[in-house]
C-alpha cells in the first residue's frame, strides 16, 4: 500500500505539471513543470523525501527500460533518420561533451564556494 501510496503522489504531481503546461503557454514540458513542482514540495517540506523515496527509487532503476518504446520508434523512422544520421549524431556527442563539460564545472564551482564557507 505504501508502493501506491508514493506512486499515487508521484502521479499526481505530474499531472499537475501536465495542466500546468496546458495553462501557461511557454515552450516548456509538462514533466519539467512537475519535477519543479516536486523540488517546490521537497524543498518546502510540504512532502518529506521519505513520502516519495522507494517508488522513486524503483522508477529511477527500470528508466533503461522506458526507453525501448522510444528506440523502437526510432527502428520504424529509419528511412527518414537516415539521410541525416551523421550531423544527428555530431550533435549529439557535441552536445554530450559540452553538457558534461559545464556540469562538471558548475560542479567544481559549488564545491569550493561550501569548502569556502566551511573554512571561514
């Protein structure tokens, strides 16, 4: 019961950014709306990280699987992917690269801002 209990939570809030994306009229996904929504209730303690915990964690371990659907469309769009199939996957490894890049730095940056703080 607890399984669904997250689950229901979980779906809930998703439906939220769902809607929320139908009313404001920015270019901006239903899921992003909601994981925001999410960080909001998290961060607020509306939900407690315990309220959500296991069914995310179960969610975040079969995600591989939720792209086979996806791969296989692509599969079924070969004949229009393929005249294009070289600059896709160029800009994918550069856009690969420059994310991990940034991230990274992003990453580095904020370590040394809390070393900072904790040595002051």
């Amino acid at each position: 019961m607890k399984y669904l209990r997250q689950f229901g939570i979980i779906v809930l809030i998703s439906l939220l950014g769902e809607i929320l994306n139908v009313l404001i009229p920015f270019p901006i996904p239903g899921s992003v709306y909601g994981l925001v929504i999410l960080l909001i209730c998290l961060m607020t303690g509306i939900l407690k990280v315990s309220d959500v915990r296991e069914t995310a964690a179960f969610l975040i371990e079969i995600m591989p699987v939720m792209f086979v659907p996806a791969a296989v469309g692509l599969l079924d769009s070969w004949d229009q992917l393929a005249p294009v199939f070289i600059p896709v996957i160029v800009i994918v490894v550069c856009s690969t690269i420059l994310v991990m890049g940034v991230t990274g730095k992003v990453t580095e940056v904020i370590i040394h801002r809390e070393k900072r703080k904790k040595h002051e």
